[in-house]
C-alpha cells in the first residue's frame, strides 16, 4: 500500500512526522499491533470494525518482521 492509497488523516500524519511536527516511532510494528489490540477490545466500536483490528493484528503477530 502507497501513502496516496491511505485516507486523508492517515496523510496528514505522515506529512506531521516527516517534517518533525510528529514524532517517529522506531518499533512501528509494536505501535501498529497495540493499537489494533485496543481497537479489537473496545466493546463500544462496531463488532465489524473490531473484527478488522483483529485480523489486522493476528497478521502482524504471525508475520515474520520483527522491529528492530
């Protein structure tokens, strides 16, 4: 996925952390599985949003990146 595939706030942050307004997050694996986790677990979000993070997550986990 390209960075102009992305919605427009997903955008506007990438442009905030490469001009520094922003900052970068070396463990973006981490970041990206935590949040997803606590979107999979909020029960006030719809089941098929948190079904989403969910996948999203399990994906990430059984990959075989790690963060350096």
């Amino acid at each position: 996925m390209q960075i102009y595939d992305c919605c427009t706030l997903v955008r506007q942050r990438y442009a905030e952390i490469g001009s520094g307004e922003q900052g970068y997050i070396p463990k973006a694996i981490h970041c990206a599985i935590k949040t997803l986790n606590s979107i999979a677990s909020d029960e006030s979000l719809p089941e098929e949003t948190r079904d989403q993070a969910a996948f999203a997550a399990a994906n990430l986990l059984i990959s075989d990146h790690e963060d350096a």
